[in-house]
C-alpha cells in the first residue's frame, strides 16, 4: 500500500471522526439534551434546531469525506489489491449515509436515526481495519498474549451495547431512567416490538414530548449490555496486566476506556449535559476500533508483516 494511500486512509479517519462527533452534537441539541429545565425539555421533537456553524460543518466535513473514500476506492481497484472488498464496503456505507442525510431532517422515525448512528460507526469501522492493512502498522510490536476469539467476544458485547444504546436514542429512551439506576417497567415484548416498529413515526402527547412503551426496556438492555461488556473486557485487562508486562500498556488503555465510559454513561442519571453524550458516543466507538486493533495484534507469535 503506497504512503500517499495510506495518508488517505489517515485522512478518512479523521473525517468520520468529525462527522460522528459533529452529527451526534446536532442530533441530541435536536433531542433537548443539554437544554434547561432538563429533563423537562428533552425528547420534544419541536425542540430548537443545532447551531448553523454545527450542520455547515457537518455538511462540509461530509461532503470532504465522501470525496476522500472515492479516492481510495479508485486507487485499490486500479492497482487490483485483494483489499478491494474493503474499499468498496467503505464506499457503499458513505453512499448510504449520503442517501439517509436526505432523510436525517427529523427524529421522529427511530429507523433513520439508528442506522444514522450504526452506519457511522460502522464506517469508522472498515477505514480503520482497512488502515491496520497498511505497512505503517507492521512494525515490530509485541503480540497481545490473549486469544483471538477473547478479543472477538469483547467486540461482540460492545457492538451490542453500541445497538441497544442507538436504539435508546432513537426511541429517546433516556427519559424512561433518568433517575433511577435500574429502568422501572420494560419486557422483552416491549423490546422486540420497539425493533419491529422502527420504521413507524414516534407517538407524542400534546406538548410535543416523545411517548412510547419500549423506552425502559429499550434502555434496561442498553445499560445490561453496557455492564456486562464492561466487566468482561475489565478481566480481560486483568488477563493482560498479569501475563505480560510488555502487554500492561493494552491492559491501561482498556480499562480506562471502560471505566471513562462507564462513568459518562453514568452521568445519564439525573441529569447529561450535551458534551458528555458526545462524549459516550465517542468513547464507544474509540474502545470498538481499540478491539479492532487488539485483534489484529491478539496472539503469541511473532508478528507478521501485513500487506
């Protein structure tokens, strides 16, 4: 992979994480997070539009990042690499979030803003293995003395938690635990049909605020989830820390992604400033691409150079 690709791929990193963060601003400004009297205000659909500079730059970084994921498709399949599948999933995921922009003016169908969210991080994804290809990151480094299918279960756990989290947004869930640590109410039925129904307009009551008998359970399995995900790759932290010394650093890293987000997620009871759920979302997606690269790294041996 030449260097001028590689620069690409960098480039396209630091895009999506832009348009992520940015989009994620703009979404939950919409909801009413962040806003006085909290939680009064949240959830009302009539709540006051993000910032002109907030969707200028999300339109314009974009804009830039399509153009970018272009180029690297075109370059991989010019030059016949076998990372073609790659490139054009990459391709295919910036034109669908192209094609749903066209529909993200509005939150009231939980079907546009969860695919919003999950294809996002999704993308952020495929760039990010598809840069873990490049030479750059084939230099010397110890292997993770765990095994793969470890680090393949943690990535599971998260992605769940990433999907229950999404669908709670979406069915603006929040508002259904925003005191109690445990959700009050909430079924399995409940939940099943909140994922059946996505493509059906959310239901309000007459000042505008979001109703809807999925949102405890909805968030009941996001935060089951979020725990669960935690305390398995907390172990697996430990597991490092107690094998390796040269593996310690790994072992750091993880648990203070866990633990920062844990505590922004539970910032959500009682009240969640806009910063800090920008905050959770991002964490998110930084500790799914740190397992992505964990894995690429997960073994005894000696390490190989990827092509």
């Amino acid at each position: 992979m030449g260097p001028l690709r590689v620069r690409l791929l960098d480039l396209a990193l630091l895009l999506t994480a832009l348009v992520l963060v940015v989009s994620a601003y703009i979404r939950l400004s919409q909801a009413g997070i962040g806003c006085a009297p909290w939680p009064e205000c949240y959830g009302r659909l009539s709540a006051p539009a993000a910032p002109g500079w907030a969707t200028a730059l999300h339109r314009l970084s974009a804009s830039a990042l399509g153009a970018v994921v272009l180029a690297i498709t075109l370059a991989t399949w010019r030059r016949g690499e076998r990372h073609r599948p790659l490139a054009l999933l990459a391709l295919a995921l910036t034109v669908f979030l192209a094609l749903l922009g066209l529909r993200s003016g509005t939150l009231d169908v939980p079907a546009v803003v969860l695919a919003n969210l999950l294809g996002g991080i999704a993308l952020a994804a495929v760039l990010f293995w598809y840069r873990l290809r490049a030479r750059a990151f084939a230099a010397a480094y110890t292997r993770v003395p765990v095994a793969r299918s470890w680090i393949a279960l943690g990535g599971v756990l998260v992605v769940a938690a990433i999907v229950f989290g999404a669908a709670t947004s979406a069915h603006f869930g929040l508002r259904a635990c925003i005191i109690a640590p445990q959700c009050p109410g909430g079924s399995t039925a409940a939940l099943l049909e909140a994922f059946a129904d996505l493509e059906r307009p959310l239901a309000t009551d007459a000042s505008g605020i979001v109703i809807g008998g999925a949102q405890a359970a909805l968030h009941g399995a996001h935060r089951a989830g979020g725990w669960l995900a935690a305390a398995y790759l907390s172990g697996v932290a430990v597991v490092l820390w107690r094998r390796m010394p040269a593996a310690r650093p790994w072992a750091l890293l993880l648990l203070g992604l866990v633990t920062t987000e844990a505590l922004l997620g539970l910032g959500a009871i009682g009240g969640l400033p806009a910063a800090l759920a920008v905050a959770h979302n991002g964490i998110a997606t930084v500790l799914l691409l740190t397992l992505l690269l964990l894995l690429q790294r997960a073994g005894r041996g000696a390490p190989r150079r990827l092509e």
